[in-house]
C-alpha cells in the first residue's frame, strides 16, 4: 500500500476522468505492471523457471466501493466500451476474449478463494499503458489488477504469492493454459531486478542485470491474443504428449505426468541428458493422433477425453520432438543466464546476447512461435548494434527484446524507427508505444491519497 500525499499527473487526470463519469471520486487505485520475458519462452507451463522483469507500462483502475451489487467498469480509451454486471453473476464469455472478461476473471479468482456470498459492488475506470496483445502482458496484468482491486475492495489480505497463484488459476477461466509467469513478475518485481521464478512452489529470486546495456522492447505492431489462436494451447498439448511419450519409453508412470520438468525430475537427469533422450524416443516428422494412441496404448476417444484440452480436440498431427527439444535447451539457458549475471565475467554481455539469439532460433525453428514481421525485426535489431535479440511473450506477432550497449542506444533507436516504422504508415502511427527502452519496474501497488 503506498500513500500518496501529491499525486503523479497521470493519476489526477485519471481521478478527474472518474469523477465526470460516476460523480463521485475513487477511494483507492490499483497499478499492476507488464513485463518482459529476457530469457525462457513457452517453458513456465512445463514447469521450468523463467527470467522475466516488470516493464514501467502497466494497468491503473481507480475504484470505489459501492452498497449496489453491480460492478461497472469503464476505460479511458474509447476503443473498450463500458460494462455493468451483477458481482453474483459472473459471466466470462471465452468466445469473444473482450477486455472486460479479463478483469472478471481476477475479480471471480478472488470471490472464489474466499467464498464471498455478498460481495461488495465497485466502480472502475482503467488506464492501461501496455500495448495490447503485443506479448507485453497487458491481459494478465489486468487479471492481477482486477485481483487486487476486488482484494482491497471486500478488505481481505493475501501474500503477493498468494495473489499471483489466484490470479494465475483465474486467467484460465478465459481460456488460456498459462504457467503462472506473467501472474508472478506482476506482483513480485521489484525495481531495479529481474526475477528468475522457479514454480511448485512459487519463489522469486533476484538477478541483477549487468551494467553497460539497456534492454528495448520493439512491437512488431502484429497483434496476437492468446485467448483467441489455438497456436498457443496447441504447443501446450504437444508439450503434455511429449511427457506421456517420453515417461512412457522410461518405465514411467506417464499417466499422472503433465509436463516435461516432471520427466527429469522423476529421471534424476540433467537437462542436457535429457536433451539426449528426447533424440532417442522421439522422430522429428509430426505424431499422428493415431500414432500417439498406439505408442500410449489407448484409443482415440481416451486421448480426447483424458488428455487432449477441449480446444485441442480436432487437432491431427502434433510436433513432439521438436517441442521438447526447444523446452529442454531453453531451461538450461535461463539457467545460464542467471549465472553470467551472478558471476559477471569481463564479457558477460556477449555471452548474454549469445543465449537470447539461440533462444530465438530455437523459438522459430522449434517452436515455431515467430512470424516474418518478428524475424525481420530481430534482423534489423542485430544490423543496428543489438548484442542479442529475440521475441519475447508468446510469440506469433507482439514483441521482441534487444540487448543493446548503452553507449549506442540513441542511435539504436533512431536505425530502427527508421527501417522498421517509417517505411510503415500503421507502424509509424503505433511507433510511439512500440519502441523503447527499458529498466527492471516494481510490482502491483495499491495506492491512496494521503
């Protein structure tokens, strides 16, 4: 809770634009940020630890508690209308991912948890700051948002660990199968630190980012929603039939196994073993449905029922080897890239910069999560002084993350507003929000006027 005796601009303006809408001024306010992933893309549902940082961009609700049993919910861009539901009703419509679902899904996590039978009706404007479906995190900053402000507003208290756990479960009522690593930097960041986040349980740990460059974010000004493309809940499927083929080869009992960390761990294996194993099981050419049933042992309505996702049910041949692989070699690269940071030798930069541009290779030959717009961004990042480039969030539009020697950044950016925007009349237009540079942010705030 942070109380705030002269408010910032943007916070007065957004108290103003509250009072003209609803007559009556907000009794709190609720920050929660985005982030940027630096290293361990597509590996937090499969259990392994990422290494992300909040970004300075972030979501603000103010709020007001009141005595009706309505939430109503607006937003100061125009693009978003407003919305009014009962706090007993609580309708989540997966089809359509429109930005108020993601604050009902943080509002019902927290009614849930608690049981709340009578919950308090709010008044909420938003101000958010994170480009939209840019891979930024501006949906699951939304959902810790919304977490928050329904927390404070019926008086209850969680841990940040807590919270970001809720938050990570009531994502998922969207229909998005996450890992729980945009929840966590949101609500554990602190300034000035990355966090490597290891899962099951939940921990932070702090990882200093070497002085001498600064890490800028470029929005390809592709826009992918998670919620809505399959591409996403498909790699999530091929990495859980993955771990039943792999756990299975082992002897394993690969029917309680869901993800690949599970496999090493019950191996007592190294990640590069496991890398080693992951060429003798599994062939590179795609896995028919037909074939994986074979190889488990079941029937085709078992592997719907029992394991496919419900978004995944029509879906014919998977990539499995080339998913684990990917999953396997980026956990050892976060874990390398905590370790440059914690030693930091004379080149500690270079060899960062070498971890991020083999994350990226792996990301689209492996995973396949890239697109033409972000491997031509990450070209001219690397042409223009970048040590290291990749796409950061999910992939398939959104952003990517340079590291870049702070001695050259001015002219960084100028290289790449020039052949990347200005050729670009609906970039140029977005240019403003889509390229910048970045230091480590702090996490969700609750703020009141002192």
């Amino acid at each position: 809770l942070l109380s705030v005796s002269n408010p910032p601009f943007r916070l007065q303006k957004l108290k103003e634009m509250f009072i003209s809408k609803f007559g009556s001024a907000p009794k709190f306010y609720v920050r929660a940020p985005g982030r940027v992933n630096l290293i361990g893309e597509h590996i937090d549902y499969c259990g392994y630890a990422v290494l992300p940082m909040a970004i300075e961009q972030d979501i603000l609700i103010a709020v007001e508690p009141v005595n009706t049993q309505v939430v109503h919910l607006a937003n100061t861009n125009s693009l978003y209308l407003d919305f009014s539901t009962s706090v007993n009703n609580i309708q989540i419509n997966k089809t359509k991912p429109q930005w108020h679902n993601y604050f009902l899904c943080g509002l019902k996590g927290i009614q849930e948890h608690f049981g709340l039978n009578n919950p308090t009706g709010m008044n909420c404007l938003l101000d958010g700051t994170i480009p939209p479906s840019s891979g930024l995190s501006s949906s699951s900053a939304l959902v810790c948002c919304a977490g928050l402000v329904t927390l404070r507003a019926n008086g209850k208290t969680l841990s940040k660990v807590e919270l970001a756990e809720i938050c990570t479960k009531s994502e998922r009522y969207i229909g998005t199968e996450g890992g729980g690593m945009d929840q966590s930097i949101s609500f554990l960041a602190e300034e000035g630190t990355a966090k490597l986040i290891k899962f099951s349980p939940l921990r932070a740990t702090d990882v200093r980012l070497p002085s001498g460059a600064a890490f800028v974010i470029a929005n390809s000004c592709v826009e992918m929603n998670k919620a809505a493309t399959s591409h996403y809940n498909i790699r999530v499927m091929e990495c859980r039939l993955a771990t039943k083929l792999l756990s299975k080869s082992k002897g394993l009992d690969w029917e309680k196994l869901l993800r690949l960390r599970d496999v090493q761990t019950k191996l007592g294996v190294s990640l590069e073993e496991m890398l080693t194993i992951v060429e003798e099981v599994l062939h590179p050419e795609p896995y028919s449905t037909e074939e994986i049933c074979k190889c488990l042992g079941i029937s085709l309505e078992e592997l719907r029922s029992q394991i496919l996702s419900q978004n995944t049910q029509d879906v014919s041949t998977f990539k499995l080897y080339q998913r684990a692989k990917h999953v396997y070699s980026e956990a050892a690269r976060v874990l390398e890239f905590k370790k440059i940071c914690s030693e930091a030798p004379a080149n500690a930069l270079q060899l960062l910069g070498e971890l991020m541009n083999q994350s990226y290779i792996s990301c689209k030959e492996m995973y396949e999560c890239s697109c033409p717009e972000l491997d031509r961004l990450v070209d001219i990042c690397l042409q223009f002084g970048a040590i290291g480039s990749r796409l950061t969030g999910a992939g398939w539009g959104g952003c990517t993350v340079s590291m870049v020697p702070t001695d050259k950044l001015n002219t960084f950016l100028k290289d790449v507003k020039k052949a990347y925007y200005q050729s670009d009349v609906q970039r140029l237009a977005l240019e403003k929000n889509s390229l910048f540079a970045t230091k480590p942010g702090r996490g969700a705030l609750v703020f009141v006027e002192a």
